[in-house]
C-alpha cells in the first residue's frame, strides 16, 4: 500500500530535545518564571548518534529535525564555528544511515538578541532571516532532501501573542495579526530564496491543522462556528501564503467540537471539553480522535492538488496501550487517505524521543523512546516497536 518511496519518519525539534541552548529566547523566559526550564533537554546534542542510530533500528527511513539559530548566531552577525561543525557532523550522521532529511528552519524559538529587539514584530526581521538562511543554505543545502520554513506560525503567534501563554507573552490582537503576517512574509521570502538556489527543491509549512465538528451537528448556529473557526485556525496562515507551497505539511493533533458561544476574544467560538463529554482524551486533555487525520487529507486534497506530509502527530500518551493503539489508528487514518486518491507522501511521528514540552516542561511523554533524564538513558516503548513494524510491512 504505503510502497519503498513513502517515508516513515519521526520528528524533533531542536530546543526541545538538544539541550544548553542558552542563546534562545525561550532560555531567558524560562529564568523569568516559574515553570520547569529545559536545561539539558534529553541531551541529543552529544547523543545524537545514538539516537538516529535506534530510528535507523525502527526502519524509519525520514527524520525531521530543526536547526536551534540562536546556537549558530549566538549574538548578531557572529557565527559560531563550533555549532556550524556540530550540525554538519548531525545530516553527515542521517546520510550516513541513508535517512532523508527534512529540516524545519524555524521551531519556536528565536535568538535571545532577536527577541530583545522584538523578535516576529521587527519588521526587520526578514533581513535577519535572510543572513541566517544564507548560512544555511551555504553549509547544509547539500544535505537536505525537504525544507520545512516557519513551524506552526498560528500557534506561536496566539500562544505568545494573543493568549498571552509563550513569551514574550502579549495579548493583543493587532499584535498578533502583526506577527503572524511577519511570519508569512518570511514564509514567502524563504520559498522563493531557496528555489533561487535550488530550483527542483521541495519547500513547505508546517501547519496546525484542527479537525472541527459542530457540538450539535444540526444546529446552525454551531455550524456557523465551525466555519468562523476553519477559517481563523486553518485558513489565515494558507491566505497569507498562497502559491507559496510544494506540498502541505499537516501537523495534527487537534479534533475540536465547536458551538457558538462567547468568550473573551469575542470571536464566538467554544471548543467543547472532551472529558466533560467523556470522550478518550490523552495526558494533556486533548481529544484522542485519530479520523479526524483522514477528513483533514480528503478536505486538503479536494482544495489544493498538492502533495501532502504528515509532518507531526502524536499523543501525550497516558499509557503504552493508548499510544500503540494511536498509532495503528493514526496510520490507518492515513491509509484510507491514500486509497481515497491523496496524495500522501510521507508521515512523522511527534516524537522520536521524550522531550520539553514548552509550558508544560517535561511530564507529558510524546516519545517512541523514553529517557530517564537523571541517567539520560534510552528505551524504546511498546509503540516504537509496533511503529517499526508498520513502517518496515509499508502497510
Ligand atoms: C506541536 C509542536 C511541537 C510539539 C507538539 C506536541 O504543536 O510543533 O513542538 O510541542 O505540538
């Protein structure tokens, strides 16, 4: 079904798993509050062998990984040799083991000194992009077999911006609109740069996408919310973007039944709470609903004609039954996709490893592999193995 050219892979992303990424504006906020920091992370920067090495093991052929730009530009204009090094000794290493890369350029964080000159809001913030991207583009272009630009612009911009959650921690509409026109524009300038250097090359946005229904399916005014709701969520970043996509990269893990009901933003939109409806939720709350995957892939299929990655999905797991069993049905979901004629191409478990979770530091488990942080050891779960099995049957 799924073939030798379909790839199995699973993500990462650099803040969340390297470690001692002191150049991050994450790591200045995280001192400012009491939330649990990163720290070491799960230490991939120095066991990042050992890590492709066991997604090698579980016949992932695909990893998706990003670069930490405040590593590599600790301080405007200054490179740092050494991270450069690192990162070339990292595609080396995925090469190496015959792994395609698909990098994101972009996952969340910003150099600090980015940040403290306004980071998303600066509109300067493309000249600033655009030196970083040269270096990229210099040092690793070679390696990389899929570009992923900006990870989920929508939600950085409402969790730092509007909900005020993430830092800088604002909550402001315009400000928001702001910075998440900034991000499109970057996204835009970033698609066309890259084709000048590589005409042939494959560049995409990963991109939240929820999966809405109407609380009361016959009720028009829910409807209505739907519909205000696929618009602002799953819309505004693909207006901002146009024709600027080789494929769509679907990030999901999202399934949100809608009614029309006030709230704060006066937007008049209420997503139900799944427990109060005693559907299966995951670690975090969220609502295990792995179909809500496939009328993603069917909807982006019927609009767009554009090849699609699944370039995250995965479940804060409360046990090893529930992740194992997400997984068989997430894949599945992707399946009957692909037998309905989508165009999917590839799909990349959220994550490899155990990892930070941003605001909610390290308790939710999302990994294939735990890690004991103390001893920073390795073990695979039941689910990396019932993965390794779908990906090697490709069924
Ligand atoms: C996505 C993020 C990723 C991770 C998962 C759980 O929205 O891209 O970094 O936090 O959620």
């Amino acid at each position: 079904m799924f073939g030798n050219r379909f790839f199995w892979g699973s993500a990462t992303s650099a803040y969340q798993v390297e470690g001692g990424n002191i150049w991050s504006d994450w790591y200045e906020w995280e001192k400012m509050v009491d939330l649990e920091s990163c720290g070491r992370a799960v230490d991939h920067y120095n066991l990042f062998r050992q890590d492709f090495a066991l997604a090698y093991k579980l016949n992932q052929n695909a990893h998706r990984l990003s670069l930490e730009w405040a590593r590599l530009e600790p301080s405007p204009g200054f490179f740092n040799q050494e991270a450069i090094d690192h990162y070339h000794q990292v595609f080396s290493e995925l090469r190496r083991l015959k792994i395609k890369i698909f990098l994101t350029l972009n996952h969340f964080t910003l150099p600090a000194w980015l940040a403290r000159q306004g980071g998303w809001e600066n509109y300067k913030i493309l000249d600033f992009f655009g030196r970083y991207l040269q270096l990229v583009i210099k040092e690793y272009g070679q390696y990389i077999d899929c570009w992923l630009t900006i990870n989920e612009p929508m939600i950085l911009a409402t969790e730092a911006y509007l909900f005020g959650h993430w830092p800088p921690q604002v909550k402001s509409s315009p400000r928001f609109m702001k910075v998440l026109q900034n991000m499109a524009k970057v996204h835009n300038f970033i698609y066309d740069y890259i084709h000048k250097h590589y005409p042939i090359a494959q560049v995409g946005l990963p991109h939240n996408y929820f999966s809405f229904v109407p609380l009361r399916s016959n009720s028009f005014l829910d409807q209505k919310a739907v519909k205000r709701a696929d618009d602002f969520w799953n819309r505004l970043v693909l207006n901002l973007t146009q024709d600027k996509h080789d494929f769509l990269a679907v990030n999901y893990y999202f399934h949100q039944r809608v009614s029309f009901g006030f709230n704060w933003r006066r937007d008049w939109i209420k997503f139900a709470d799944p427990k109060k409806l005693h559907k299966e939720v995951s670690a975090l709350g969220w609502e295990v609903y792995p179909e809500g995957l496939e009328q993603i892939l069917l909807n982006l299929n019927q609009e767009y004609k554009l090849p699609i990655y699944v370039t995250e999905n995965g479940l804060a797991a409360q046990n090893d039954e529930q992740q194992k069993r997400f997984i068989i049905n997430s894949t599945q979901a992707v399946k009957r996709a692909r037998l309905a004629g989508v165009q999917v191409l590839g799909y990349f478990y959220w994550s490899l490893l155990d990892n930070f979770e941003w605001d909610k530091g390290f308790k939710p488990k999302f990994g294939l592999v735990e890690v004991n942080r103390n001893t920073m050891e390795r073990y695979l779960r039941p689910a990396a193995k019932e993965y390794a099995a779908i990906c090697q049957e490709r069924i």
